[in-house]
C-alpha cells in the first residue's frame, strides 16, 4: 500500500489533498499544527491517521512520525 503525509491537512488545498488521497487508496497522515482539524479529517478518510506538529520544526515533525 502506498502512504501519503499530507501536511497542513486540517483545513483548505491540504484537506483536499488528503481526501483524494484515501480516495485513491493511499494510506494517509494528516498532519496540521491543529491537531483538533487533523483528527476531524482523519476520521473522515478509511485508514488516516492524524498527525500534529508544526512542519517548519524538523524535531516536531520527527515526533509526529515517531507517533
């Protein structure tokens, strides 16, 4: 299975990314600073995850994926 790390996912061009993703069969990680919105579209896509962390902070990023 393909995987997909859609970031700023929560709201706007990244949901929608996200969305098309799953909808194509990728396994998603929706990650957004906001991690109420990541959670929200996540449940929304079979199999995503959801991801918080701030992507301009390499140390975040890895702790998300750690996750």
């Amino acid at each position: 299975m393909k995987s997909a790390l859609v970031t700023g996912a929560a709201t706007g061009i990244g949901e929608s990314v996200a969305r098309m993703a799953g909808a194509r069969g990728y396994r998603v990680g929706v990650m957004d600073v906001h991690a109420e919105g990541a959670a929200r579209v996540a449940a929304e896509i079979p199999g995503a995850v959801a991801l918080s962390g701030d992507v301009r902070d390499p140390d975040a990023v890895e702790a998300a994926l750690d996750a």
